[in-house]
C-alpha cells in the first residue's frame, strides 16, 4: 500500500553521499579534474615524443647533409679555440646551498640552486674532412651533457656544478648557418675571406650536445606515457565501480515504485565500533528483486507498514544502478578515498617526474644530496 509519508522520508544509504555531492566529487573532481589531468600527461607525452624525434632527425639529417646556409641546421666537429683565447669556449657554472631535512626518524640533505652563470667565446668546430666552422654563441646556449661536482674551500656549506665545452671535445652544435667572414674561412678571394658561421637562432636557443642529444625527452616521455595508461586503467576501474551506477541511474532511471518486505538487520564490527545494518528486501511490479540498506528511521517507518510502498530509481537491465528513493547515491568512504589516492599519486608522479628533468632543462637546479645531514669536511 502508498503512505503518502513513506514517500517523504530520506532513503540515501547511511555513510553514502546524495545526488549533489555524487555529482560534485565523483563526477566533476574525479572525473572531469582527474580525467583532465591524465589527459595533460597523455597530450605531454606525445608532445616529448614528438620533439624527441624531431631531435633526431634533425642530428641525423644535419650530420650528414653537406654544410649550407639556412635555420636549424646541426654540425658535429671538434672543439677549438680562437688565437689567444682560452681552451674553454663555453662554461656553465650553477652555484648550490646545502639544507639538511628531517622528516620523523629519517634524514637526509638536498642541495638548491642559487645562482647559474654561463661565459662564452666564439670558436671553431671543425669537421672531419677539416673544415672550420665559426660559432657565435651568446649567453642563452644550452649545454646538454653532464654536470662535475666542485667544493670550493672558501665557500662552506655550497658546492659549484658544471659543464663546458673545451678544446679537444666532440660536440654537436645546432643553430642557424650563415655565410660570413672569419679568420679561417677558406675562399677563392684574396681579399674577401668568406667561410661558414653558426649563430644562435631568432626564436629559439642554440644547442651544445656530446652524446646525450638523443635523450632529451626520452625519460621523460615515457615517464609520462607509462604513468598516463596506469592512471587511465585505474580510472576506468574505479569509475566503473564507484560512478557508474549513479551516473546510469541519472541519466536512464525511472521513478516508479516497490513493495517492501523480508525487513533484516545485521552488525558489523571494527576495533573501535560495532554498526548495525537495517537491510529491506524490495520487488518491483515487473518482478525484480532486489535489497537495500536504509537509514535506521526509514527502516523502521517502513517496517511498521503492511505491504509498504516506497520510491524506487529503477535502471532497467542495470540492477546495480537501481536504488531505493528518489535520488542516486555513492559511498562517501570510496569517494573521499578515492580522492586522497588521486592527489597521493599525483603527488608523488610529481616528485619522481621532476627527478627525470635534467639540470639544462630547469630554471632551477635542486637535487637529492642523499642519506643523512650535510657535515663540512672541507
């Protein structure tokens, strides 16, 4: 029989959220913000993947193409100096401060970035067949190699990182290639000495790579590729679980309604709580059965009527998504976990991402000293 009464009352399992805070923090948090943000890691990846291969080809092609005039052009040859000038032609010269950390029983020391200086001076790369190339770089180069470790005696508690491109080395060199006058430049006239001449680009930075050109993106990119397809797995699953049904019953539920019976309640116990459970057993006019678990004042009310009536959203062929009352409804527990997991491992893909990042590509160098605090021995 329809009370009017029953119809009034609230039906929303206890510990779960209603239809408003459902769509707030299941749909739009996690699922419009973090679907969003596995798709920025995707769109990344594929973005690194690209300039990455760009990269190469670009090493590939300018290696092996004949010198000639024009933007991005990329030579490889050795290292040498102008007349009178210094063996090292670019140096790179980041100057770090030591904090030490404690966190509970562990500590451990990082060293931060507080100042990158880097000096150049033209000088020539030359070619295997001995053909100089002026380089012009400017205070914007970009060494792509690794970094040397300097404690300084006078400067406790700091430490100088650096790189540099130096006579006798074999470096990769992109920039733009012009025809121009230099010391060396070999010409059929006596009076114009014409030779070629790398300058950096007008958009962009000029790139000084030994062997580690061919990495630039990689670890990153697959850092992020790997990452972004367990986050979509994971996210699928616990949408599928956790969503699903309120969505289904949102957009494809009926209201109609189902005769209670079969009324039952059970306890549950954890270490500091022992909860009670009011389960109704309810069927629909088509024949399907199904059980719910009400607030214990719903239960009661209910239970005092004879062959009670009570709202239903009714999902056809989706019985998951089918619910006692008006309205869906999520676990609060699985919704709030759920968003402590997807700020936790964001978090810490963060944490790891940034490690992968190599210290040209940084405004700001900061790493892991490791283990312990910093003790000067200097």
């Amino acid at each position: 029989m329809a009370v009017p009464e029953l119809f009034a009352l609230d039906y929303i399992e206890p510990g779960h959220f209603g239809s408003t805070y459902s769509l707030v923090l299941g749909v739009v948090i996690l699922g419009i913000f973090v679907g969003g943000a596995i798709a920025t890691l995707l769109v990344r990846a594929v973005q690194l993947m690209v300039a990455q291969r760009q990269l190469n080809e670009m090493v590939r092609t300018g290696v092996s193409r004949k010198l000639s005039a024009g933007p991005n052009r990329v030579i490889k040859g050795v290292v040498e100096p102008t007349e009178g000038s210094s063996a090292v032609a670019i140096a790179v010269e980041i100057t770090q401060h030591v904090e030490n950390k404690t966190s509970n029983k562990s500590t451990w020391h990082e060293w931060k970035e507080d100042v990158r200086n880097v000096e150049t001076r033209p000088f020539y790369l030359v070619q295997e067949d001995g053909e100089s190339v002026y380089v012009e770089p400017n205070q914007e180069a970009l060494v792509i190699d690794g970094l040397e470790t300097v404690l300084p005696k006078d400067m406790p508690a700091r430490r100088l990182r650096t790189a540099d491109v130096k006579q006798g080395e074999t470096f990769y060199v992109s920039g733009d290639l012009h025809r121009g006058a230099h010391p060396r430049a070999r010409s059929a006239y006596r009076d114009a000495a014409v030779g070629w001449v790398m300058r950096p680009p007008r958009r962009d930075r000029m790139l000084f790579a030994t062997n580690v050109l061919a990495e630039r993106y990689a670890a990153r990119s697959r850092a992020l590729r790997n990452a972004g397809i367990l986050f979509v797995a994971c996210f699928l699953l616990t949408h599928s679980i956790l969503t699903m049904p309120f969505l289904m019953a949102t957009a494809f539920g009926e209201h109609i309604e189902a005769t209670a019976n079969n009324f039952r309640s059970y306890t549950t116990k954890s270490k500091s709580t022992t909860t009670t459970h009011y389960v109704v057993a309810l069927r629909i006019d088509d024949g399907t059965t199904f059980e719910a678990e009400l607030p214990e004042y719903t239960w009661d009310a209910v239970r005092r009527e004879e062959a009670p009536r009570i709202p239903v959203l009714y999902t056809p062929r989706f019985q998951r998504a089918t619910f006692a009352g008006d309205e869906p409804h999520t676990s609060a527990v699985a919704i709030v976990l759920c968003c402590i997991g997807w700020a936790a491992a964001f978090t810490v893909f963060g944490v790891t991402y940034r490690q992968k990042v190599p210290w040209y590509d940084t405004n700001k160098f900061n790493e892991r000293g490791g283990e312990g605090h910093w003790h000067e021995t200097r």
